[in-house]
C-alpha cells in the first residue's frame, strides 16, 4: 500500500505522529514518570481479551507497588522486633548461655518483642484490657488525633512529588499556616461557625503563600525547590520564634514564647465529647484526600500537573506551561501543609508555639513516600505513622523499650521504600509487567494477516 497522502501530494505524517505523542504523555502522566504500574495495555497495541479476570486483578496486586509498601513495612518490624530483642536484659542475659539453653535465649527474645509490639498495638488500636467501651476505643481516638497532621501535610508533599518537585518545606509550610490561624483565633472575636471558616481560610492561606515563594522561584529563576524549601523551613522558624516575643503575639504577663488561648469559637468542635482529643480537622483530612484524589485523577489541572511531573519537555510541547504548574501545585501543596498547621492550633494545642509543628513536616516526607505520592497510599501511611507516634508512648511505659525504636523502624521503612528492588528480590515479586510481557499482542487493526 502507498503511504498516506495529504491535499498535496505529499506525505502527513503529522496527525499521526501528534497523536502518538499525546498517548506517550498520557501513559506517562498516568504512571508518574514511571513510579507508578503501567496501564494495563501498552499504547498503540491491542492486548488479547484477559480470559480470567480474577487472574488479572492477582496478577496487579502481586507485582504492584502497593504490596512492596506492604512487605517494606513487616521487613522494617521484623527487623524492629530483632533490635527490641538484643536490647532486652532479659534476652541479653541468656544469650550468655546461648549454647547450653538456647530455648531460654530465643524464648525471652520473643516475650521481648511480642511484649512492645502487644503494647504498642494497644496504645495506638484498642486496649483490650480497659474495663470501659470508651476507654478502650481511646488510643484509636488518638492515632486518628496525630494522623490528622501527618495526612494533611504527607498530602502537601505527594502533590508536588506527582508535579516532579521536592517539597521538602512542609515544616515551614504547617508554621505559617498555623501562626496566620492562631493569630485569627485569639485575636479576633466572631460567631462560632464563621470564626472557625476564617481560621481555616488563614491557615490555607499561610501555607499556599510559604509554599506559593518556593514554586515561584522555581518558576521564574529555576531555583531549585529542594534549597529553596529547607531555607524557607529555617526562616519560618525564626519567624515564629520573633512574633511570639512581640506584643501581638505574646500571652500578657508570661515571659515565654507561647500565644494566647485561641477563642473556643476558633476552636474544632470534639468529633467524641469532651473526654477525647479527636476533632473535626480528622474530617477535614478526609476531604483533603478526596479533593486530591479528584484533583490528580479527575480534573484538567491534575492531569497537567502529572504530565509535567512525567515529563516537562513533553509537557512543554503539548502546549502545558510548566512555569504555571510549577506555582500551582506549590500553592495548593502548601495550602494542605497549612491545614497542618491549622489542625495543631485549632485541634489539639489551642496555642501557638515554637514548637507547634513538631516533627509533622519531616515525617510528611516518609508518609509521602510510604504512600507512593499517591492520595489514599499517603491517607493510609498518615494512620500508620500515628499509629506509631500515638502507640509508642504506651510501649515505653509498659515494657521499658525506648520509644526510639519507633524512630528506627520508621527509619528502615523509608530505607525499604526507597529500594523496591531489595524487597522484590527477597520476596521473590516479579517486577510489574512481567506476566503482561509473556502475552502475544494481537494483529494491529490494518496489519499483515
């Protein structure tokens, strides 16, 4: 057959080549540049019809990155478990018997173990020794209660992440979010429902306008965001330090760096009764995970934001301004960070603090990364890392562990993570893609029989 002609004569090639590009950038929006599984067919090639559907959806989850989330998070406790068993005196006083009475060395090893991982369990789920309902359900009140920043800001973090930018300005980011609501809540005096709307606006809007800096310098100079980020992070800091010790921000009659009681009115209405910590920002973590989900999957802007976080050149040549995106998503990624911010001063703290922000910035980055940057992996990570925070206080008292070891094992969490070909190897999971590689393409629509 001759080749394709266009009005003149000629070859036109155009239409073809415009189309396959846009299908290359979709498929490569659609998998974050490749952190993400691919689609389930490969553009421009018709797969054969699945015969078993149910063997198509195993085959997705054994070779999808969810479960080497998964696995990442039981290598990282096993390896927790094992470090708990070597600093137990117990343990460590028959391991100098080893060889004559092993049971004895392997036996309090596991009462070692099985002990702080009990109490943490019961720390942070439910406690199954309480005498009330209320009480039992408690230490999930406050898994949920910490999470609420962490999902927040690991939102921050994973947008910008879809976007190809490092937000590592979250700290920053959860400060001025919370200095611009604090100031809202103990400064002004409103009705209820309209005093925490307007907490709100000032904590989203101190949080876009820190993280809005960093995307506008990358935009116009091509400051790298990850410099620019962690010195905005230490700026905030010294802000908020500065304000409190100013009149406007002070508490009257106190020498210390801590603000005013914030208004009750400014304050998260209790999701429990008084008796729990939990508060409405829970709910509003929630609806941050949807609007993001609906932002990433479902809109135009979304689908901009994960074609320049693919790839820019790409981006640039199907007519999507990467300058444009680089602001947005830094304004919106630090909008969610300042909802942070707004969930400690208005849910938990009631003051503003040097201190308000905690380590919720940092640990966004993990939660971020544990979720795969997507908005449900980051919402169940967030609960996971509370989980931690809020259960590792109760192992320390009851078993004497250090709570460090909640640090460790978030720690080899991230270094699992950030080697998915390590735990592939160890498990033995195929990479993804590799049963769809074994499938013949059928004949494409016109080819040779």
């Amino acid at each position: 057959m001759s080749p394709e002609k266009s009005t003149t004569g000629g070859p036109a090639p155009d239409r073809k080549t415009s189309a396959a590009d846009e299908a290359r950038l979709e498929v490569a929006a659609e998998t974050a540049g490749g952190q993400l599984a691919p689609p389930a067919a490969a553009v421009g090639t018709t797969m054969t019809p699945e015969p078993d559907t149910r063997r198509g959806v195993l085959e997705r989850i054994v070779t999808g990155n969810g479960l080497v989330s998964v696995l990442a998070v039981l290598m990282a406790l096993i390896v927790g478990g094992v470090l708990i068993a070597l600093t137990n005196e117990e343990a460590t006083e028959a391991a100098g018997y080893l060889f004559n009475r092993p049971g004895d060395f392997f036996a309090a090893a596991w009462d070692a173990a099985a002990g702080a991982y009990y109490s943490l369990f019961q720390g942070s789920i439910i406690n199954l020794e309480a005498e009330t309902f209320s009480r039992a359900i408690y230490p999930l009140t406050q898994t949920l209660t910490t999470a609420t920043p962490l999902i927040c800001a690991g939102l921050g973090v994973a947008l910008a992440f879809r976007a190809g930018l490092f937000n590592i300005g979250a700290q920053g980011q959860i400060i001025m979010g919370a200095t611009l609501a604090a100031w809202v809540g103990f400064t002004w005096q409103l009705p209820a429902v309209l005093h925490i709307v307007l907490v709100i606006i000032a904590g989203l809007l101190g949080g876009a306008i820190w993280g809005g800096i960093a995307g506008l310098l990358k935009a116009r100079t091509g400051a790298h965001e990850v410099i620019v980020t962690i010195m905005l992070n230490y700026v905030a800091i010294q802000l908020v330090a500065f304000l409190l010790s100013t009149p406007g921000f002070q508490r009257e009659g106190s020498n210390n760096p801590i603000s005013p009681l914030l208004a009750d009115s400014a304050m998260f209405p209790k999701l429990f009764g008084a008796d729990f910590r939990l508060h409405w920002g829970f709910i509003l973590a929630i609806a941050a995970t949807v609007f993001v989900w609906w932002l990433l999957n479902r809109s135009t802007i979304g689908f901009e934001l994960r074609a320049v976080g693919a790839n820019p050149d790409a981006a640039r040549n199907a007519g999507i301004s990467t300058t444009k995106g680089y602001v947005v998503v830094m304004l919106i990624a630090g909008a969610l960070s300042g909802l942070a911010g707004v969930s400690q001063v208005s849910g938990t703290e009631r003051v503003l603090t040097t201190d308000v922000a905690a380590s919720f910035g940092f640990d966004a980055i993990t939660v971020a990364l544990l979720g795969r940057s997507t908005p449900w992996g980051t919402f169940a990570a967030g609960l996971l890392f509370g989980a931690f925070r809020a259960g590792g206080v109760a192992m320390q008292t009851n078993t004497g562990t250090s709570i460090d070891i909640v640090l460790v094992v978030q720690s080899l969490i991230v270094l699992f993570i950030a080697a998915p070909p390590l735990v592939r190897s160890l498990f033995r999971i195929p990479p993804p893609g590799a049963f769809r590689s074994t499938r013949k393409p059928a004949a494409a629509a016109g080819g040779a029989a």
